[in-house]
C-alpha cells in the first residue's frame, strides 16, 4: 500500500511532539523539518510541499498552540486538517446530467496506466448507484483493447458498443451515444485510446471527440506508482484538453503516494476515485479526510465499514444467527471458514489491519506476520472435519483429531494448536460482542467477524 513508509517516518515525528511537555518554536520548526523531508521522499511536488509546510507553520507557532495543554497533539491535528485541504477538503463525485438527460463520461489517460481496466470498474460503480451504463470502445489502435473491454463489461453486466477497428473513434462516440438513446442508457462512458506519452496526435483525438459530442465529464487515469511523472501527465492533460477529475490507479502497489498528495495542488482538479488492486470491484471513492487518516497512521474505520458492507452477501436471519451464537462464544468451524471468505472478499487480513488505527505504517510487518499458507492450512484442517464436528467441536476426540491431521495432511500437533487458538478465540469473543456481529452498520464492522 502506497505511503507506508511516509507514515512510518511521520508517526516518529509525531511521537517526539508528544514526549514534549511544552513546545518551543525550534521544537516546531524542527519537527515540520522532518515533516518536509519525509514528504519530498514519499515524491511530493517540492513547490507543494513547501506551500504545505508554510501553511503549518503559520498556524502552529502561535500563542494558542504552544501556550495550550497539548501543544503537541495540537501541531498534530493541523498537520492533519492542512493534509485535508492540500488534497481537495470535500469528497467530488462524478456530476450527472439531470432528469433522463445521458451523461457522457470520456476516460483517458497513457497507455500502461489501467485506464480500460478502471473504465470498466467505474461503469460497474454507477451501476450500483441505480444507474445504466453503456461502454464505448473508442480505442482503435491498441491491440485487443476492444476485447478487454468486452470481458470486462461481460463481468460486470455492462453492455459494450463497438463498431470495431476500422471507424474513426469520434464517429463511435456519436454512434454510441444515438444507441444509448434508442436502448435507454444514462451514462455512456468513452474508453479512449492512450500513448506511451503525451503526443499531439492523441490530443488531437481527443479534442475531435469532443467536438463531435457533447462530452460532460472528461476523467483521467494516472498510475500512481509513477510519482510526480502522473502528476506533470495530469497537468499536461488538464492544459490541453480540460479534465474534470483524477482517477489514481495502482494505489496498493509499491509507491510513495506523492501524486495522492500533489494533483490537487498542482491542476487544481478533484481525485474521484483510487485503484486498490485488479479486481473489477477494487475502486474506492477518494474521500481527502480518509486518506491523510491513513497516512498520519490514525487508520480508516469508515471505509473499512463500508468495505464490509458491500462484500458481505448473507442473508439477514443467518446474520442474526451467526451473530447471537458469536456473543455467546458459541461459534463453530463453518462460521470460521464464513469468517474466512469475508475477509479474502476484503483482501484479506493484511489489507483490513492496515485499515485500522494505530496500524497503517505497518503494512510490510503485517503482510509477514500473516502467513497465508497457514490460513490455507488451517482450511484444509476444517474441510477434513466431518459436517457433525465442525457443528460440535466438542466431539473432538484424540482419534478424531488424528484423522483429521491425516486427512489435511499436517501434523497432529498442528489441528491441536488450532484447535486450542479456536477455543481461545470463542473466548475472547464472548467477552467482546460489540466487535462481533449484530446489524450492518452497528455494533461491529457492518457485520464483519474476524477468525482470529
């Protein structure tokens, strides 16, 4: 996950600011030093950063801050609300045509950048806002580029208008347009073609598309693993053809997050949305508060909330059930194995701890400390139980427990050392139930349950 090692270095920062009683202005301006180094590392636009730092500044070496109880927390929330604001303060969703007017949304975007790929997750998220999209394939040069989006609109039950490779990508986009008029879409969305780099033909397409239809809403893609380069890709695009949002993909990838933190503050358009990973459902809304939640290290409860709920699919008297039972310690193996599926829906243990606070500069230790081989080997385990004993684990039994270990192809000792953690687990659920179950959106993680 991009800006793991920004927030490891600035929770040290942060840590020395609250060992301090009071704060002198040195304290001050030798923290926000470290502040300004860490950010330049994580690839943040220098003219940003130093824009940042005098606006923290500013307001932290004043009489109310460092006359005040907690001097040090205090430097901390202005560090978060300035993050906030450099990355756009309100959440910006894409804006609709109203009433049955269709919407015409353009992507673009270099090639390499998962542009085709986000076309697809975006149309699957306006369809679960109610919406009806139509996907157009405007990409004429990029080999099998129109079958990509084909596949992926198939698996995301999005219908896909393509005239094939012969038409010019302008007369596609009108072409779509009339057909989403005669079969009742509201949204057509343009998949168009990208470069290696910014040229001027590929804008020139683009503007021809433009004058050929009335296009509301113009989003680029950007790979945020290439730091300031998506940036200056985002300000050259915004120059020469107008956006009206970013979409960073490739945010769970191996980057320092600098784009995250620069687009806003250098073209002065919104992030809509960030890519976290390659399944068409890892798109997340970009909420600014959020994410410099995450990147301070104070964790993202609510989008972990909202991740839960839109990946846990049971009905609402199992959930009832399975909720109770959890409260009473009374869980069995198949709740574990339900347990178990939820997460990896999620992205697994990993991706949920670093969500949550205190735990967001950790993300490499976790991934280590989480062995998914043994996940997999705790599942065989449970799948070797017969259906009796994974309702009842209390009828396991020495010999049951030797067959089983046979059955899943581990040693004895390790179905004993499982066992003993799942009745520990029981435990400590009992005692906490809140975190447990109970209705979507209360009491827990929108009825996520945890099988550890």
């Amino acid at each position: 996950m991009a800006f793991e090692s920004l927030t490891d270095k600035l929770q040290n920062v942060f840590k020395n600011l609250r060992s301090k009683g009071r704060l002198t202005e040195d304290d001050v301006k030798a923290a926000l030093k470290e502040v300004k180094l860490a950010l330049l590392e994580a690839d943040v636009n220098f003219k940003v950063v130093k824009q940042f730092i005098k606006a923290v500044e500013e307001r932290a070496i004043g009489a109310d801050v460092m006359n005040g109880l907690n001097p040090g927390q205090m430097v901390i929330k202005i560090v978060n609300e300035e993050m906030v604001a450099l990355m756009g303060s309100e959440t910006t969703e894409i804006a609709f045509q109203p009433g049955k007017a269709i919407t015409v949304i353009m992507m673009c975007g270099l090639q390499g950048a998962g542009k085709t790929t986000t076309t697809a997750k975006i149309a699957g998220k306006l369809k679960l806002k109610g919406k009806t999209p139509l996907l157009a394939a405007c990409d004429v040069y990029r080999p099998a580029a129109i079958k990509q989006l084909q596949i992926n609109g198939e698996k995301q039950k999005v219908e896909v208008f393509s005239m094939g490779e012969n038409q010019k990508p302008a007369n596609i986009a009108k072409a779509a347009i009339e057909h989403a008029k005669k079969n009742g879409n509201n949204v057509v969305i343009l998949d168009t073609a990208g470069r290696l780099h910014v040229d001027e033909e590929m804008m020139e397409e683009l503007q021809e598309i433009k004058k050929a239809v009335e296009v509301h809403q113009t989003l680029l893609v950007v790979d945020a693993m290439t730091g300031q380069d998506a940036v200056t890709v985002a300000k050259a695009f915004n120059d020469q053809i107008g956006i009206d949002g970013v979409i960073l993909s490739k945010m769970d990838g191996d980057t320092r997050g600098g784009a995250a933190l620069s687009v806003k503050a250098v073209t002065g358009k919104p992030i809509l949305y960030v890519g976290m990973g390659e399944k068409l459902s890892d798109l997340e809304q970009f909420y600014p508060d959020r994410m410099a939640s995450r990147i301070l290290g104070m964790g993202d409860v609510l989008s972990l909330i909202e991740k839960a709920q839109e990946n846990i699919s049971i009905d609402e008297n199992k959930e009832k059930e399975m909720a109770s039972r959890m409260k009473k310690g009374k869980f069995d193996f198949d709740d574990y194995l339900e347990s178990m599926k939820q997460m990896r829906n999620m992205g697994g243990l990993a991706s949920i701890l670093k969500m949550l606070p205190g735990t967001g500069g950790k993300g490499m230790d976790l991934e280590s400390m989480i062995d998914e081989k043994q996940l997999a080997r705790t599942e065989a385990i449970i799948f070797s139980m017969t259906p009796a004993e994974r309702k009842n684990p209390k009828l396991l039994n020495p010999s049951r427990k030797h067959r089983i270990a046979r059955g899943a192809g581990v040693d004895i000792a390790v179905v004993n050392r499982f066992i003993k953690q799942f009745e520990q687990s029981q435990k400590m659920m009992k005692q906490m139930p809140g975190l447990m179950g109970g209705k979507r959106g209360r009491g827990g993680f929108g009825g996520m349950r945890f099988p550890f």
